[in-house]
C-alpha cells in the first residue's frame, strides 16, 4: 500500500513537472537566460577571421574631422565612388532620404551613381502604425510591412535599395535579420543580402530558411540567424579619410561597406558585443553569406522530448541510487548538457537550448529526492516504532539505510534463540509494594537489554519474569551464536551484584535460568494490519523455550547445535541428555562454565591471557 501511494505521488508530481516544462515554454519564461547560453555559444566559436573579400569604410573620429560634422554634403562621396569603381559592391549603411542643402552637391552625386552600377543604398522600413501595429510574419511567408522610407527619387533611380532594418529580440539584442521582406507592391531585400548576391554568393538558399529561427512557432521565410564571426576590430576597415591614399586595385572585387563608426553613432547590442557598430553587423551578415554558414534552433519538439528523458532517468537515479550517486548524477548531467549543447552548436551552428531540459532536470530531482525523504523519513519512523526498543540503535540504522520495506509475513532464517527466566521473583513480589515490584523488574530488564543489545541482539520480547532474545535477525550477525552466549554470560556475571544487594534487603535469592539454542526458524513481521509484532516462531524456538525450563538457578544450558559453533569460545560441561516434548530424539545439554576467548580477525581464537 505505501508503495502504490509513493508511486502515485511520484507520477502526479511528474505530470505537474511536465505540465510546467510545457508552460513555461510556450510562455518564454527562460528565454533570456537561454539566449544567454546562445550568446556565450556565439562568442567562444567566432573564428575571428571575416572573408577577405569584406572591407569597412569607416566614417570615424578623424574623418570628422577631416570633412567636418556629419551628415555631409553628397558630393564628399564622389572622389570615393570614382575611387572604388572596380569593388563587386558598395553598400552604403547611411540613409539618403531627404535632400541635401546644396542642390548641386546631390546632382553630382546623382551623376556618380549612374556611372557606377555596384552601389546600393539603404532604405528603412515602415514596420508599425497608429491604426494596425506592428505586423507579424506567418511561416513561410515574407515579413509583410507597411512601406519603405526609401532614398530621394533622383538616387533612387539610379541604384539598388536594400532595406536596414534591425531585428532586436526581446532583451534589445539583434540576433537575427530578415533578409527579404513584402510591402503592399513589391519584395524588398537587405542591403547585405543584395551585396553578397552581387558577389557571388548562393543568396537564394538563405531566403529559404524557414522554422528554425525561434525557439516556439515556426519563423518567417527570409528570416535567418546571424552567424557573428568577428569583432569590429577583426574586420579589414579603412578610415573615409584615407581611402584616396589607398590604391584602387585594394578594393577590386570586394564588398565595400560604408557606414559612420564615430563614438555613439549607429550602434546596438549583438550576440557578441554589447555596443557594435551596426556597419559591422551587416558586415557579419555577409561575411556568413559568403562563407555559407547557417545558424538553427533545435526543434521544440526535441527540446521538450530531452526534457521528458531527463525527468524520467533523473527520478530512476533518485530512487535507485543513493543520494550521493543521485547528486553526481545531477552534476553530470549539468555539465553534459552545456558542454553538449556548445558541442552541437559549435560542428553543426545548431542551438539546443538546455534550459528546459535543465529546469525539467532539477525539478525533476527536487521532487523525487522530496517524495524519497518523506517517504524514507516515514520508513525510519515506523522502523524505529518497531524495533527500537528492542534493539541496539546501530541495528535501527542499519536497517533504515538498507531502505527495506517491512511488510507482514516472514522468512526461513537460522537464529541463535536465548530464553532467560528469573527464579525467586514470586516470592520477592509477596515482600513488595507493587511500585517497588516493577522497579525491580525494569531494573532487572535494563540489565538484560543493556547486555543483549551490546551483542547485537534483538529484543523479541517480555512476559512477566522471562524474556525471549533473537540473534541475527533482522539484520545478518555472522557469529550469531557466539553472541547470543556472550550475552548469558554477561547477564550472569551482571546477575552477581543484584542477587547480593536483594539478599542482604529482603533476604530472597534471586536467580536466572538461560537456555540457547541455535537452528532454522520463521522470523518477520507478524500478525495483522492493526497490530505487527517482530517474532519468531517454529520447532527450534520452543527447542530454546524448552532447554530453559531444564535449567536451574544461575545455570545456562546450550543445545549442541550451539556448543559445537562456539566450543572454541566457551569452557563447558556436558550436562545432560534430554527428551523434549514433540522430540523422539533426546537433545544433548551442555552447561556454560566460563568464556576463554573471542572470535579473531585471523585466527579464529584471541584466547584470553587474565
């Protein structure tokens, strides 16, 4: 019965785990703390060596400068136009939507652009209004917006538009870009996709990703993960200002990103750095376009079956190990989890988010080392109930460590059985007050316990002026029946100093008759659900019962059974052969005289030198 409500208990609190686990997922409980793990993944597999072929033109300090405060009349860009002409692309990360103050400046702007056809422009998209909020993609599906804030009409017609929009996660962080999206009309691309398809780049197979970039729901097409490879510093940049002192042969066939770089402009947080430069973001993105490279999450679906998993073994290793191995179990997992998932992450770009299944672990562990402890604490207190006054309280450890269940009913076990009984008592009970009787009886019975419990033996129990003693159960005792007459000849020497001082008081003799007999009885747990006593019973506990009735005053008798397992222990005398009754064959007696040894670790024998 305890065991079906343990069971029970446990496999409610798991359908509760589990229930969680499946909350919190679908709510995003963790969600900052995994893209923390994403991030710290992120960073330590950065190979900090961008594609050659990427080169920033930074609008920096010194260019400021140079130029004066930005933004810069459009003719400054001219000489630089003319100077990169032989670069596959030229990608500018500045916004070119509103005219100029010297309407001659964007004239010759204009002009340069339609003398070069690598240039691209950025335009900014209008994600949000009053009246509809903000649009959600569908899976596979483009991320519809509502328009383009797109350059003025005169540059715009003479070079590409990509989009800048930057894509921040909940936490503010950018970690992911669309790289096409849909207005009303038409289907706008990044700048950093349009500069990796004019190189070369398989552009496509990046629009395709669909699904594998959000942690719950499938994700819009076009969205991708940004693979950071590098720190701003990584990248090969070369200040605007320097750019006419740089041979134009530098930049044949590159991508050549211009974008303001100058302290506390146009930065943002990412996977890798708290405050990048958002020139070197799209730089990112198309260092990862050209190289191929693709970032997944893992499907939900195999986050939540590791989390099951590990629920599951967490509360196999609870219960069947001990708390020790359970707790080893725990760290284990802990670090194989996170070193797994940074394993996967780093040889295939695949994020397996091991908060979940860590959160399914732990609670997992909680909840069946909870349910263990009570259950266990439950167990002690019912086995201390039981045994505890009878046996030695290392016995009642031991027994509550080995977590065995106490059930009713009982096992063939051999036992050294000892049944003691006091002579003289009635005739000292008639010279007593009653409180003076069980004072003497708890007297006597503190002796016997004291002396049965320092030989590991057990208490079976007290009727009247008898006891009856068990060695080796419930718990194994090797030398079983060694003990059982060590502890008569404790009692009898014990026995001297109590017969002196109540024959000097009331002038009775007092006296103890021990018997022992070792043999195969029924031991455990008997009687019914309301009342459970630990006895023994069979032919060789009334064997025992009996030799004791044969015994006289001060005189311990042992079977031969006994005598022959711990002659080389004891000095004894044959005493006698007896019929007992339901015997055909007479039992062979013999009389304890004096204890001449010890089991030894070696030997067998330490013999007793005073």
């Amino acid at each position: 019965m305890a065991k079906i409500s343990i069971l029970r208990m446990t496999l409610a609190g798991h359908a509760v785990l589990l229930v969680l686990v499946v909350a919190f997922m679908m709510d995003h409980v963790f969600e900052r703390i995994s893209w923390n793990v994403y991030d710290f993944d992120m960073r330590r597999t950065m190979d900090r060596t961008p594609h050659e072929a990427v080169i920033v033109v930074a609008i920096d300090e010194d260019s400021l400068k140079e130029y004066g405060q930005f933004p810069w009349e459009r003719d400054a860009f001219v000489p630089f136009l003319d100077h990169v002409s032989r670069a596959k692309a030229v990608m500018f990360d500045i916004m070119f939507n509103t005219d100029g103050k010297d309407k001659e400046s964007d004239r010759r702007f204009t002009e340069a652009l339609a003398r070069h056809d690598n240039v691209i422009l950025a335009s900014s998209l209008v994600t949000e209004t009053a009246v509809s909020g903000t649009l959600r993609g569908r899976a596979g599906e483009l991320l519809p917006v509502h328009g383009v804030n797109l350059p003025i009409a005169e540059f715009a017609d003479k070079a590409a538009i990509g989009h800048i929009f930057r894509h921040a996660d909940e936490d503010g962080v950018t970690r992911r870009v669309h790289l096409a999206v849909r207005t009303p009309d038409e289907t706008v691309y990044s700048v950093a996709w349009l500069a990796a398809e004019r190189y070369g780049a398989d552009a496509e197979s990046f629009l395709r990703l669909t699904g594998k970039t959000k942690q719950i729901g499938a994700s819009p097409r076009g969205e991708m993960l940004i693979r950071f490879n590098a720190l701003e510093e990584d990248f090969m940049t070369v200040p605007f200002h320097l750019v006419d002192e740089t041979d134009p042969s530098f930049f044949e066939d590159a991508i050549v990103l211009v974008g303001v770089t100058a302290a506390g402009e146009d930065t943002g947080a990412t996977a890798v750095d708290k405050s990048m430069t958002l020139v070197y973001a799209h730089a990112n993105i198309i260092d990862q376009m050209l190289k191929g490279e693709k970032v997944f999450l893992a499907p939900t679906g195999l986050i939540l079956a590791c989390a099951i998993l590990l629920a599951g073994l967490t509360a196999l290793s609870v219960w069947r190990w001990k708390t020790i191995w359970a707790v080893v179990w725990l760290t284990g997992m802990t670090v194989v989890l996170f070193a797994g998932q940074y394993g996967l992450f780093a040889a295939t770009g695949v994020f397996a988010d091991p908060v979940y299944p860590l959160f399914s672990l732990y609670l997992s562990f909680l909840l069946n080392m909870s349910v263990k402890t009570f259950h266990e604490s439950k167990q002690r207190s019912h086995i201390t109930k039981q045994f505890g006054r009878y046996i030695s309280p290392e016995l009642v450890k031991q027994i509550a460590a080995s977590g065995k269940e106490i059930e009713l009913g009982g096992i063939n076990k051999e036992l050294t059985i000892l049944f003691l009984d006091v002579r003289g008592f009635t005739t000292l009970s008639e010279k007593l007050e009653p409180e003076e009787v069980v004072g003497f009886l708890n007297m006597m019975f503190d002796l016997i316990t004291e002396k049965a419990l320092n030989n590991r033996g057990t208490i079976d129990k007290f009727i009247g002026d008898a006891a009856m003693i068990l060695f080796n159960a419930p718990l194994d005792v090797p030398d079983h029946p060694y003990r059982a007459v060590k502890t008569a000849y404790d009692i009898q020497k014990g026995m001297e100093a109590v017969r002196k001082r109540i024959l000097d008081t009331y002038g009775v003799v007092i006296s103890v008759g021990i018997g022992i007999h070792t043999g195969e009885a029924v031991v455990g747990n008997i009687g019914s659900y309301l009342r459970v006593d630990y006895t023994a019973i069979g032919d060789n506990v009334n064997t025992a019962a009996r030799i004791e009735s044969q015994t006289t005053a001060n005189q311990v008798l042992v079977s031969e059974e006994t005598y022959e397992r711990t002659k080389a222990w004891f000095r004894y005398r044959f005493f006698d052969e007896r019929l007992m009754k339901g015997k055909t064959v007479p039992v062979k007696l013999y009389e304890l005289e004096e204890h001449i040894g010890e089991p030894g670790d070696e030997s067998g024998l330490v013999v007793r030198t005073g």
